[in-house]
C-alpha cells in the first residue's frame, strides 16, 4: 500500500468537492485569512514524509496549541493536574461558560477553553518565561527554530477575546485561577497565536507515534504512559462537542483549531496534519476532517 499515492488522490478529490464552511469570524484577524487554502503533511515511523497543497505555509494553530500547554503541565506534574481539570469529554462547545458554573469551576478537560486556561495557568505558576519556554518546547519538539506567535493575532483576540475573560473571571471566583486573570489570558492569546505549517505540524506531534521520541528520535519528549494519556484525551476530546463524530468518521486521536487546522495521530504509524479553513458550525475543519475520514478508510487504518 502506498501511501503517498493515496493520500494524493484523497487530496486531489477532496480540493475540488464544494464547501460551504465559513472561516472563523471568532477573531478579526483571522477572519482575513484565504478561505481556500489547503494542506496536507504526513510523517511516517519510517521517516518517509510527503505533502500536498499548501503544507509549507503558516497558519494560526489556536486550539492545537493546546496539545503543546497539556504535554509541558504533564511533563512538569504529572498526575497531579488532574486535580484541576477533568478528562471527560465536554459534550459541549469549546467556549462554554455553563458546564463551568454547574460543575463548580472544575473544566471537564485540557481541550475546551476553560480548561486549557487552568493548563495556562499552571504552567504560568511554573516557569521563569512561560511565553519563551513555550516557544522553546516547541521548537524542539518540531526541530524549527523559526517558529514564533503572531502578535497580530494574539492582539486582535485580546481586543475581542471576551468569553475567554468572562471564563477566567469565574475560574477565579471558583478559586481553581492562582495567576492574575490578565496574565493567564495573556498566555493563552499567545500560546492560540502560534504560526506553523502542517509540515511543521505533524513533526512536532510525532512524539505522540513515536513513544514519546521526537521525529529523529533524539529527544524524549516524555515516557509511553504519558503519550498513552494524552492520545486517549486527544479521541475523547479533541473536537470538543464533535469528538464522538471526528472517532466515528476518522478513528484516531486528534485535535483541532479553529485556524482550519487539525492534526491527527496514529500511534506507531504516522502523524498527519491539515489545514483549511473553512470550518463547520462546531468549529472543525469541514476538508480537513473528510480528508482524514478517506485516509482511514482507504487504508483501513484506524486504531479501531
Ligand atoms: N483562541 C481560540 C479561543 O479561545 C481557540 C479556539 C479554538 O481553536 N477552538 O476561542
């Protein structure tokens, strides 16, 4: 089976089909971006790489980031986090404040908003230069030192970030926010704002198949157990109140942005990323989930 062969006839099929998603309008900048745009980069165990369209070019990786916040808070304090934020899924929209009321400030899990602002909190009350050791993990992770936020974005979802400050704000009143409110959004905005391609995409992630290895297998980014731990959170919680489809339809561990990104891991195969930015009404890729949909099917290669 040859995989590239595959994955560009599911490209070349995918690019021409309609699409009537809508870029996010959530942040002003982002909503300038080509609606259009669509890329694929796939990494093998192997090392064989390949991509199609416009996998070398950066786009906004808002919510994958988070992938990036829960990996550095488990390295840092393992189980402990979890004192702090569940791991159920939310069956609920990413920025929902209600769940968060009703369940007494505790987030059902790192991927949703509120959630991920615990994470940022955490890793706020445990590092000299949160922004900058960001920058660094994922550097090294991914191996591209040229990786950076885009201040511009960060600055336009600050401007219009509301929902995210009224989550803050009730994290806080529920005491589960050490770190002053601003500084916590302030991390956060930057952390969304993160610039990569997909190649750049599915290098980093390719810890999370690979054992907890970077792609050269230099760096242990952490042990099995943990990447087990996060892949199981990733299927059950990535896509937010569509992660029982993204299972249904893809049946792998993945995550979303709402930049159109998605990346997607099959442990001991292959990390894949995708970017379009078109999104459905629950904030996920609409080509970038039918893209990954064809792959498993095509190859019969989901983990189920
Ligand atoms: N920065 C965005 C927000 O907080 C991220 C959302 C997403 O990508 N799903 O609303």
């Amino acid at each position: 089976m040859n995989l590239e062969i595959i994955l560009k006839e599911i490209y070349e099929q995918v690019k021409n089909e309609p699409c009537d998603g809508m870029v996010t309008s959530s942040i002003p900048e982002l909503n300038k971006v080509d609606p259009d745009k669509f890329g694929i980069h796939l990494l093998r165990q192997d090392r064989g790489d390949f991509g199609f369209g416009d996998y070398n070019q950066r786009f906004s990786i808002q919510s994958i980031s988070k992938v990036f916040t829960i990996s550095m808070a488990v390295r840092l304090h393992g189980e402990d986090i979890w004192k702090r934020v569940g791991v159920e899924p939310s069956g609920s929209p990413f920025n929902s404040l209600v769940q968060l009321e009703y369940e007494g400030g505790i987030p059902r899990n790192p991927f949703i908003n509120a959630g991920a602002l615990v994470i940022a909190d955490i890793l706020l009350s445990s590092l000299k230069k949160p922004k900058d050791d960001l920058l660094e993990f994922v550097r090294m992770a991914s191996g591209v030192e040229s990786i950076g936020f885009d201040y511009q974005v960060a600055a336009s979802e600050k401007a219009t970030g509301f929902r995210n400050a009224a989550m803050v704000n009730m994290l806080k009143s529920f005491g589960n926010l050490d770190n002053d409110i601003e500084a916590v959004l302030d991390f956060y905005f930057h952390q969304c704002s993160l610039a990569m391609s997909c190649k750049e995409l599915s290098h980093a992630f390719f810890y999370l198949c690979n054992k907890g290895f970077t792609f050269d297998n230099a760096i242990e980014i952490m042990n099995e157990k943990k990447v087990k731990r996060i892949n199981a959170i990733m299927q059950t919680c990535g896509f937010y109140d569509e992660s029982g489809e993204f299972t249904y339809r893809v049946g792998l561990p993945g995550k979303s942005g709402i930049g159109g990104g998605i990346i997607a891991i099959n442990p001991g195969k292959y990390s894949v990323a995708t970017w379009h930015p078109r999104l459905n009404p629950k904030g996920n890729s609409v080509k970038g989930m039918k893209t990954l949909e064809l792959l498993t099917t095509y190859t019969s290669g989901s983990i189920f």
